[in-house]
C-alpha cells in the first residue's frame, strides 16, 4: 500500500471559473487509480477512477469526442 499523499492539480484549460475538478496523477503507477475531485470542496470526497479509464477519457476530450457543439 502506498503512502504517498495525493498531488492535486487543475488543468491548465481551467478558465478559473469555479467549475474544475482536481486530479492527482501521481497515484497512477502505484495505485492503479486517479483521484478526481471538485475543485470547490477540496476536503469533500474523491472520485476513483481507474488509471485506464482516465486516460481514455482524457484522450477523447482531447479527440473532440465529447464536443456538444452540433
């Protein structure tokens, strides 16, 4: 079990307007997961999304794949 804390971080898109989630990244390789988070209440619960599953969605916003603009 790892006992390394989780390194939070918004992306650099955020335009700062109170509607981000943080993520930790940093739990990845020894945990399997990413910790995602709403920005606004950082001491509220965490969303543990496996690794791949992350990076599948991160891959498809940057694909496009979840543009709304029809």
């Amino acid at each position: 079990m790892t006992t390394e804390p989780p390194i939070w971080y918004t992306s650099s898109y955020s335009e700062n307007g109170g509607q981000c989630v943080e993520v930790a990244t940093n739990l990845a390789p020894a945990t399997g997961t990413v910790p995602v988070r709403d920005s606004k209440n950082p001491n509220g619960p965490a969303l543990g999304l496996r690794a791949d599953a992350y990076t599948a969605f991160v891959t498809g916003i940057k694909d496009g794949g979840f543009d709304t603009t029809v």
